[in-house]
C-alpha cells in the first residue's frame, strides 16, 4: 500500500474517532448528585479538632443535586435537599441520612421519575394542608422510616402502629390526625402497661415516638411530636451475664470439638463488639479482606465500618469468600455462605437456639446467651486499660468508643455503669487499722 493511501486511511480513522467522540454524540449524564458536609471531608473526620467539628455541625448539610431539563438540554440545580438531617447531632448520623437519602433518590430517578414533571407554578404559597385520617399519617410515618431504619427496627413500629390503631378503634383511626392528643396516647400505653410490662409499654412509647417525630419533622402533618413529653415507667434492668475466663475456655474448647462454625460466629460478637442480629446481617461483600474491614447495618443506622482485629482474621480468610456470591449471607443454617430468606428477629433466634446446646451442656443461665461475649470481651477490654496499661478512667473512655462502636461517650459510660466494669483495684493496703 502507498503512503499516499496509507494516510488517507489514517485521516480516515481520526476523523470518524472525532466523530463518535463529539458532545452530541457521547451520552449525557442526566443527573448529578453530591453531598455537602459542612466543608469538611467525613473520611478525616478523626483527625479534626473539636473546634473544627463544632463549626462543620453547624452548617446545614444537605444533598445538592443538578438535573438535565429535557426542553434546554442543559443540567438546572434543583432545591437543595436537607430532609431534617441538621436536627441529627452528630456527623456518623447525618452522613448515613443523607446517602440513604441520596440512594433512594437515584433509585426514584432510575425509575423514570422527573423533577420537571413535577414542577407546579400555579401554587399558592399559604396553601392549606392536606387532612390525612389518623391510619393514613401513621402509615404514610411508618412507609418514611423503612427509608432511614433497619427492618427489625421498622417492623416494631409497624407492630406498636397496628396495635395503636386497633386500641382506638376504626371509628377513631378515620378523624383527622390533628385531633389525637397526650390523653389518648396515655390510655394506650396504660393498657400496654397492664397488658405487658413497662419495659414493652417503654418500648411502644418509643416506637410511637419516632413515627410522631417523622410526622412533625419530615411530613410536616403535625406541629409537634407530644408523645416526647411523655415519661418512661421505671424498669427492672435487664443485665446480661458475663462470663469467667474458666467458663469462656471451657466453651471455646466445647465449640471447637462441637461446632466451629458456631465458634467463628462469637468470635465476630466478641473481637468486633458485634451485635448477634448484627452478626446475622453480614454479606460475602460486606467482608474486605484487603483492608481488613468489615461492613454492617446497625440499630438505627444503614450503614457503619469496623476494623476486622488480627487475632482472628485468619479464621475469616479460612471461610474462602470469594468462592461464594457476594449477595451470600456469611451466617446460615447451612454452616456456610449462602441464602436465607428470614427476617433479624428469626436469624437471631435461630443461632441464639443453637448456643442453647452449649448453655445445658455448662448448665448456663437464663441472664447468658450470645450477647453475653460481647459484654464479656468489652468488660475485659476496659478493665484491661484500666489495670494492666493504667489508663485513667476518661483514657479508657477514648480508646473504647469508636472500637465498642457505641454512637456518644456518653452511651458507652451508661452501659460500663450498668454493667460493673469499672472495678477499683484491692485497697486492702491503705487501710491503716486492721479489725
């Protein structure tokens, strides 16, 4: 071939490249969303100073969004969207809100809807608002939190929505939801009260609580959540037993021998302060061997990160994960990864069952279970700090939060009271009288 028709060949090739690389021939992206955050990026979070987190809490963090206008081709910035993520305190909170809310929007998006379908610009600015039943606004509540909360957290409001709406009646559940006061709240939880107990009647009051919350804040169908204002009756606290290092080995030894597979289970409660139905919610994907992290859906929150420890990561690359679906549970009855179509509660119960054996074999208590390694290893973490590496009490505090995962200092010093763990050292040589 020439060079002549070798370069008009080449000239050829350029040309049709330019072609299928021109603006009107690449396909447009037809959305853009990002988070504000204060000013601040949320991965250096641990490295601010107080002062510097104090400040970005104080901005209004929302989602900015873009949208191309079908008519201008051109993406418009929507209404920044906040969603009542400025009246969650703290930056792990409002970061979860906004990227559930973020997913959900790109889902609604992918599934045709516009926001210039939607645009009205004939409305009133003091436009009444809609009358909804009291069924209808606990519905639309409870339909709004599935959004923001975990399914067994969902699936107690729905329980606590169902059995409010039976007590008052039908009759009752079609007036307005404006007409339901403290009064009627009271009479239900009363009869919870002499029904149950005051830990469940606490716990519907809770429930309640949090659609009413959603109500006023995020549906804006009331002026103001009452049911807040409502006290707790007093409870018996409920304390899980801790075991002793004699009683942990023999179990350790017992599972080994017995059920291994049950053995790694506790070992994800007890070295990542896991939760049992949080252990029972991980995936194959949700496992990076890489980085030696592991990803989970706690109480209240869609998402949250923790650090796999290297005393038993071994154990985990044992599993052999990428030999199994990424959407795989890690935790099932089949002793490997694989599906299972269950909800938190039945999951929980179904290895809470299982270590049932090894409570009658050791002749355990009602007050031990699953739950107890992870208040036996915490327990012994912090007694370890404040002993053995004579950190103060404040010391111990710090380097225990973000490992225990509990949300404020304040939580992880409850539930250290509640639990006796905080041990003084033998004093016996600094009396100076002896009986």
């Amino acid at each position: 071939m020439s060079k002549k028709k070798k370069k008009s060949k080449s000239n050829a090739k350029r040309k049709c490249l330019a072609s299928f690389l021109s603006t009107d021939n690449l396909m447009k992206k037809k959305y853009s969303i990002s988070l504000y955050t204060g000013g601040i990026d949320v991965k250096d979070w641990e490295i601010l100073t107080k002062t510097e987190k104090t400040k970005a809490l104080k901005k209004a963090w929302c989602i900015v969004w873009y949208f191309r206008n079908p008519k201008t081709d051109l993406l418009e910035r929507q209404n920044n969207f906040k969603g009542g993520a400025n009246r969650l305190r703290t930056m792990s909170l409002r970061y979860d809100f906004l990227r559930t809310v973020k997913r959900a929007l790109k889902e609604k998006i992918r599934n045709g809807w516009s926001p210039f379908n939607d645009i009205q610009n004939d409305f009133e600015l003091n436009e009444s608002k809609k009358i909804y039943s009291i069924k209808d606004a606990l519905d639309l509540a409870y339909d709004h939190s599935k959004i923001t909360v975990a399914k067994v957290t969902a699936s107690s409001y729905r329980t606590t929505k169902n059995q409010f709406i039976d007590f008052i009646g039908a009759k009752n559940s079609i007036k307005n939801i404006e007409e339901l006061n403290k009064s009627v709240v009271l009479k239900f939880l009363n009869h919870k009260l002499k029904e149950t107990s005051a830990r469940t009647r606490n716990n519907s009051k809770a429930s309640l609580s949090a659609l009413f919350s959603i109500l006023e804040n995020q549906l804006d169908l009331i002026d103001r959540n009452f049911i807040k204002d409502i006290t707790n009756e007093k409870t018996k606290t409920k304390t899980d037993r801790t075991f002793t290092k004699k009683e942990l080995k023999e179990i350790v030894v017992w599972l080994r021998a017995n059920d291994p597979y049950l053995l790694l289970y506790i070992r994800f409660v007890a070295y990542s302060f896991l939760r049992p139905v949080e252990v029972n919610r991980l995936k194959v994907k949700d496992i990076n061997l890489e980085e030696s992290l592991l990803y989970f859906k706690a109480k209240n929150k869609p998402l949250k990160v923790k650090r796999i420890p290297s005393i038993f990561i071994e154990d985990v690359k044992a599993m052999n994960l990428h030999l199994y679906d990424r959407e795989s549970f890690l935790f099932t009855p089949k002793n490997a990864p694989s599906d299972w179509v269950s909800d938190d509660n039945s999951k929980r119960d179904a290895f809470s069952k299982r270590f049932k054996v090894v409570k009658d074999k050791f002749n355990l208590g009602a007050k031990y279970g699953l739950y107890s390694f992870r208040h036996s290893f915490i327990t012994n973490l912090f007694r370890y700090l404040r002993t053995t590496e004579n950190k103060s009490y404040s010391e111990a505090i710090e380097f225990l939060q973000p490992i225990t995962g509990h949300e404020t200092r304040e939580a992880l010093e409850r539930y250290i009271h509640t639990h006796d763990m905080d041990i003084p050292k033998d004093w016996s040589e600094k009396i100076d009288f002896i009986l």
